[in-house]
C-alpha cells in the first residue's frame, strides 16, 4: 500500500435515501477508481417537490492510494 492518498469529490443521487446516493457514488467511482479506502461525507442536498423530497443527493470526498 502506497503512503500517499489522493481526494476526489463525487456527487451520488438516488430518488430513495441520501445513504443510497452515497452508495451510488462510491459503486460509480469504483468503476474507474481502483483501491477506494474511505469517504467523508461532505453535505447531503435534496430537491423538494408538494412538500416531499424527490431527490437525495450526497457529496462525499473519496480516498485511494497512489501507486509507487
């Protein structure tokens, strides 16, 4: 394992939960990035429509090792 990690930040939505969206993003970006060790969620947002929420959406910063 590498001793240097890189941050990105992802925005997962789902129309179930803000843990779903997170899901989503995290199940996303492993697609393309390899060796996912944490994730600090940033904020979790949603869209509002006749006083339900339609949308979660949650911002998370991902970590993974750089390779040597």
């Amino acid at each position: 394992m590498s001793n240097v990690a890189k941050i990105i930040e992802v925005i997962g939505s789902s129309d179930k939960s803000w843990e779903a969206a997170a899901d989503a993003a995290v199940q996303t970006a492993s697609e393309t990035v390899s060796g996912i060790h944490s994730i600090q969620v940033q904020s979790m947002t949603g869209r509002v429509e006749d006083g339900k929420i339609v949308k979660f959406k949650t911002t998370l910063k991902l970590s993974f090792g750089v390779r040597d």
